[in-house]
C-alpha cells in the first residue's frame, strides 16, 4: 500500500490496517479505540510528534494524501467507524450540514435548547465587547458564555 502522506511511516500504515475489518457492504470497520460518537481513534506515534487522530482521517492521509486547512473528510456511507477511502471525501463544515440534511440525519429544528430565534437575534444585536458582558448575557438567557460567545462568532446558531 502506497503511503500518500509522507508524514505518516510504512509502521503507522501497517499499524493501521490491522485495526480494521473489511464488511460485505464495502466498509472497513475500525476495531481499535473510539471516539465520543462512534468515529475511531488512531494514535500517530512513528514520529517524533505524537498525535491522535480520528481513525477516518488517517485513512484519507493514507490513501488520498494530506487534508487542506479547513477542510473535513465525510462519510458517504454515514458510518462513523468506517475507514474506507471510497467511502470518504473531503468537504467543509457546511457540506457537512447539507449532506447530513439531503440524508435526513440532521433537523432543522432545535429540540433542544433554551434560547429562540428571537433570542438569538437580540443577543447579537444588543452585544458590546467589554468584559463580563458575555458571562451577562449568558445569566439573562440562562445559558452558558460559551453558547453565547458561538453564537457572536457564527459557530452556533447559523
């Protein structure tokens, strides 16, 4: 197996392919350890910088080579475990979301969550940057400053 990364050595990628089993629908299963919703976790440690990645990932890196800034590498099969480079293509945050709802695994609603659309729009109208304006808002709206700060920066609430 050719390695497309050079960053990655012929022990890491043998490593890796024992860690996954290949299933008659055409995905290869990751066995080793997971990650918080189902994605595999492998840990890179062939060289001098150690780094753990998600186990999808490091298959791309392997097989397709280096994954630009910003981008992602999606699942067409929807199967988090799998590390099948036909399976897998590069896109961003918001091809994510649009594959996740042309699929139907993602809902356009918020069932869960204490603030509304209105709500969210007066936060980002009424915010000033000073100190302890953050932590305010989030006593006002009872949620925490971290949700309030993604949704000033655009990464909660888009």
């Amino acid at each position: 197996m050719a390695v497309e990364d050079s960053t990655l050595s012929e022990k890491c990628v043998s490593r890796f392919a024992s860690k996954y089993d290949i299933q008659e629908n055409g995905c290869w299963i990751w066995t080793g350890g997971l990650l918080r919703g189902g994605y595999g976790s492998f840990e890179i440690k062939c060289r001098p910088n150690r780094e753990c990645g998600q186990a999808h990932r490091v298959s791309w890196r392997i097989h397709c080579g280096t994954i630009p800034a910003g981008m992602m590498v999606l699942h067409r099969c929807d199967v988090p475990r799998c590390v099948n480079p036909d399976h897998l293509f590069l896109g961003t945050q918001k091809d994510n979301m649009q594959d996740m709802s042309r699929k139907g695994r993602a809902s356009t609603e918020r069932h869960n969550t204490k603030l509304t659309e209105t709500d969210v729009a007066e936060i980002r109208a009424t915010h000033k940057p000073k100190y302890g304006a953050l932590s305010q808002m989030a006593r006002k709206y009872g949620v925490h400053a971290i949700t309030i700060r993604r949704i000033l920066n655009g990464k909660s609430w888009v």
